[in-house]
C-alpha cells in the first residue's frame, strides 16, 4: 500500500510541535522510510510526532519529523511502544 492522507490525523499541536496519528496496513519499516510522508509536507513541520500504527502485524511507533524541506518529510526510526500486558 501507499501513503494514504486519510489516515493521518492532527491530535494536538501547541509551542510549534504538533501530535500525529496515523494508522496503515503498511510495514512500520515502510512508514519510517525517508519520502513516505512527502504528500503531507505542507502540514508537518520538523519536530512534529507521529505515533504510526501498523494494523496488519500489529505494531505501534512513535516517531518524530526530522526535516522537511517543502517537499521531502523526513522521520526518525521511531520508539516501538511494547503491546504486552
């Protein structure tokens, strides 16, 4: 699957940072890739995070915008959030 704008969700936003949701079929590994958030550019800003839910593993990270330029949003790797009771 690709990006899909849809299910990207703002949550919160305050001080210039905002809080990102998203929920994919994708891999984890594909939503963390460099360019994967390039349609959204004009509203994530660096510094902004993302928890990206994986609904096909299930797997949730919680990842934060390294740079973007405009036009290619760069995130980090992220921080796997344990789903283990």
């Amino acid at each position: 699957m690709a990006y899909n704008a849809v299910n990207l969700t703002r949550l919160a936003g305050g001080s210039g940072v905002n809080l990102w949701h998203y929920t994919s079929a994708d891999a984890i590994a594909t939503v963390k890739g460099s360019g994967y958030f390039n349609d959204s550019a004009n509203m994530i800003k660096a510094r902004d995070i993302i928890i990206c839910v994986d609904t096909n593993t299930p797997t949730t990270h919680i990842a934060s915008v390294l740079t973007n330029n405009g036009t290619v949003v760069n995130t980090s790797q992220g921080t796997a959030v344990a789903e283990t009771d």
